[in-house]
C-alpha cells in the first residue's frame, strides 16, 4: 500500500509519552508527531535517527505528522506504524499474495471469537476450514539478519495464541501471522529473554496445530507491501 501523503525526511529528537516524538525537520523546524507504536520500539528511537513523517492537514487530528519509517541510512528501513500490518495483509489476502492462504474468497476483518477477543481476520471457503488469523507487527532486531518478537512483554500476545490453540483444537485452522516491518531480515524467532511466557505459550500453540507463518516486507518511502516470507527459527552462524 501506498502512503496517502509523500513522506518527508527528518531526525528523531526524543520519543516520548509513547505516541508522541519530537522532531526536526530538514529546514530545522521542530514538530511534533503521532508515534503510532504503543510497543517498546528497542533499538528504533535512537536520538539522531533519520526517520520519515507523513504530514497531514486533517482538521480533525491534532498533529500535523505521523511517524511512518525509520531509515537506517544503509538502504534497510523499518516501519513503525502498527496499524499499517493488518492494512497490508488484509490487501495481500484480498489479492491472494499469501500463497498458503490464497484459496479463501471471503476476508472478513475484526471478527468477535474466544473470550472478548476479535480475530484480524476470519477468512472463509466453501470446502476449507475456516482460517482465524490474527497479525504480528514485528520491529525488533537484535542480531544481523534476525527479527524477533515481541519488544516487550505481552500479556494480550499470549492470550490470542491460548485463544488460537482452541480454535485449532476445534478442527479450524488458525494461523498466526508474523509481519516483519524490516527489510534487513531473512529470519524470525521468539525473542524468550524478553518475553518467556509468550514463547512457552508460542510452542504450546504450535503443538496444538497453530501455523505460524513469516513473511518480510518492501519498504521505501513511497510504499509498504507484502514480499518473500521468512524463515522461522534463528539463522545457523
């Protein structure tokens, strides 16, 4: 998908308050933008950072920028917006992008299932199990060519994958579906150390027949689209 608005460039000052971020603009001016990334972002709000904001002259919002990219000035970017996943996936399904999801013609979004939960999305097809999948936004990487997940401990990450497991029990598929905002990794693991809990509760939904799939991303600051998929599990040194 494409940006609505063309990016601009400018240099990370501070995030803060978590969606807020200070920063300064090419011609020097100081704004403020939308940081839409309640995650911890570790390793991506580095003062000094080159980042890219999409301006906005919307009435109704109070920021005039939203963060969108972080430039690692090495030709790899990363994508901090975490409502942008579940827009590209829904568009890659849409389209039948995802190979191993390619056969079902209804995609339907936000779809109420377990305890006070909604899956991303609930696809369905005349001779095929239904297919819960729920979307994993993923920013984080510690080790050349690895991104984990998650940044930060996730109580809610571990409920959906509970959730996912019953569903699966249940003779449906269900598919957790890791999106990886970088374009600097070919890998995806568990970050445990981070998180033990939701790497234990990971393995006990894969035993009970939870898919997991991987899959990288394009970015420039024109556009973000779906691209290969990615290997789960860490790179062999």
């Amino acid at each position: 998908m494409r940006f609505q608005t063309e990016l601009v460039p400018a240099r990370l000052i501070r995030r803060y308050k978590r969606f807020l971020a200070d920063c300064t603009l090419q011609d020097g001016r100081e704004v403020v933008a939308h940081c839409a990334n309640p995650g911890s972002m570790m390793g991506l709000a580095e003062p000094g950072s080159k980042i890219w904001l999409e301006p906005n002259d919307d009435p109704k919002k109070k920021l005039n920028y939203g963060w969108r990219l972080v430039d690692h000035e090495n030709r790899h970017f990363t994508g901090v917006d975490t409502s942008l996943p579940n827009k590209a996936v829904r568009a890659a399904l849409e389209a039948g992008e995802i190979a191993s999801l390619a056969a079902y013609q209804s995609v339907r979004p936000e779809v109420k299932y377990g305890t006070n939960s909604r899956v991303d999305f609930l696809l369905s097809q005349e001779g095929l199990p239904d297919a819960y999948v729920e979307v994993k936004s993923v920013t984080l990487s510690r080790q050349p060519g690895l991104a984990e997940f998650p940044d930060s401990v996730t109580a809610r990450g571990a409920k959906h994958l509970a959730e996912l497991a019953t569903v699966a029990q249940a003779g449906h598929r269900a598919v957790l579906l890791y999106l990886v905002q970088r374009t600097d990794c070919t890998h995806v693991d568990m970050a445990s150390d981070i998180d033990p809990a939701y790497a234990a509760a990971h393995t006990a939904a894969t035993l009970a027949g939870v898919e997991t799939i991987c899959i990288g991303t394009h970015i420039t600051p024109q556009e973000v689209r779906i691209a290969a998929p990615l290997v789960l599990g860490r790179p062999s040194r």
